[in-house]
C-alpha cells in the first residue's frame, strides 16, 4: 500500500506529498496523524531548508474525508478543548505551497497556512464549511481575511463558491500561477532562492515575521476554536454530512 503522505528531499528541498489521488487527497484519520509528522521529519532534517507541499493529481486537498466525516466523524479536526492546533505544526523552515488542483475547505485551510502560494492554472479555491454544516477550525476565519481582504472572505465563506486560480492571484490569495507541467519546477526555483540565502536569517525573518501576526490575531486562533469547539458539543449528525456530501461534490464540479 502506498504511503498516503510522503517526503522526499534533494536540493536541500524536502517536497512533502498528499498521496490520495484516488480521493481527491480528502483528509482521513490516518493522513492527518501523517501529515504533521512528515514536517516535523523535515524541519528536523539537517539537510533541508525550505519544505514544499503538493498534492498528487487531480487535487491538492478535498478537505476533510467526508465519507469518513459522515460515518464516524473520527477526521473532524478540531479540539473540543479548545487548545490551538494548526494543520501545519510549527516548523523553522519556509513552507511554500503548490496548489496542483483544488484546495476546498481543510484542505484550503491547509493551502492557507503555507508561507505563501503557487498555483496551477488547474487550481480553484473554495470554503464549504457551512455546506458540510461544520465550523471552521484550522485557522480559517484569520488566515483567509489576511489573504484577501475580509469582505471577499466572507463572500467566500457564506455563499461556498470556488474561485479560479486567476481569481486567486487577482485577490492576492496566491503569489503566482503557472502552467500544470511547470508548477514544481518553477516551485522549486523559488525554493531554491531561499536555498541559496543565509538560512539564519531567514529563519529569524520568518519568525520575526510569525511573530508580528501573532500579536494581532492569536485571539482570533482562539476565538474560532472556541466557536468550533462549541458548535461540535451541540452534536455532529454524520448522517446528515453524508447526505450533504454528494450535493456538495456535483456543485463543486459544476463550478470547476
């Protein structure tokens, strides 16, 4: 069976992969438990500067596995503690992603938290939260107004629409989009421009710059887990997640 997220490195480029094509990179129990092991492997690599995140063809990430979501609801990535957890773990290096196909929901959470984005011209972007009937709860609700601007965030979230890679450059959600054949190479020249810095500063440059964001949105971590949190102790009916799930795909299709 292949492994369902894999790393490799060269280049002093650790390129970590979502490897369900076959779902659409949907995020299941087992990739989530995964995912941030193979950053922490990577930022603790000796031999690595900078970490790429791609998905295999078509998707980059489906979001949650909702056929998962809607028979146990084990993948549902929220701590109904309310502690903070992020879909990237907190890494050194810079992580920059490679949007290969499409980033719905988690999985443009997940696009959302990389240090910025390149996309294919396949790519499209979308939240789903409210169609699935969940809250956010990796960082959303922050990260999103950052990118975009917040009027256009909620118009995202509230009406469920994707927007095309284009459209996505238009409103500064991604730094460049590329032909499909050359989205790693050109990826891998941008990393390999940060490969060729002092690593020290950079490293400080990003914390300095973590930590800038940090002082004016950590509440606002803080209040969507909350909310989350909340939302899921009112009950979860995975029943009616995977009623809404085929409706969500056919929609989702017909606007990509």
């Amino acid at each position: 069976m292949p492994d369902i997220v894999t790393l490799e490195v060269s280049e002093r480029i650790a390129t970590i992969t979502l490897n369900r094509p076959e779902a659409r990179n949907a995020l299941s129990s087992e990739m989530l438990r995964l995912l941030p092991q193979r950053f922490l492997e990577a930022d603790a690599n000796d031999d690595v500067d900078v970490i790429v995140l791609t998905g295999a063809d078509p998707a980059f990430c489906a979001g949650l596995d909702l056929k998962e979501l809607g028979s146990t609801g084990a993948n549902l990535a929220v701590d109904t503690n309310g502690e903070l957890e992020r879909p990237i773990p907190d890494v050194s290096k810079p992580v920059i992603g490679a949007v290969n196909g499409p980033a719905i929901t988690g999985g443009f959470e997940l696009a959302l938290a990389c240090d910025f984005l390149v996309a294919s011209e396949r790519a499209r972007f979308g939240d789903t939260h409210a169609r699935v009937g969940v809250m956010p709860g990796w960082g959303l609700t922050v990260l999103l107004p950052q990118a975009i601007g917040v009027r256009r965030a909620r118009e995202m979230s509230y009406t469920g629409n994707f927007i095309t890679a284009h459209e996505a450059l238009q409103w500064g959600l991604v730094n460049h989009v590329v032909d499909h054949i050359d989205l790693l190479p050109f990826t891998r020249r941008l990393a390999l421009d940060i490969v060729s810095n002092d690593q020290r500063g950079v490293r400080q440059i990003r914390r300095t710059y973590a930590a800038v964001a940090s002082g004016t949105v950590e509440e606002g971590w803080r209040i969507e887990r909350r909310d989350a949190a909340a939302w899921l102790r009112e009950g979860l009916e995975p029943s009616e997640v995977e009623r809404r799930r085929e409706a969500i795909r056919q929609r989702g299709q017909a606007q990509t």
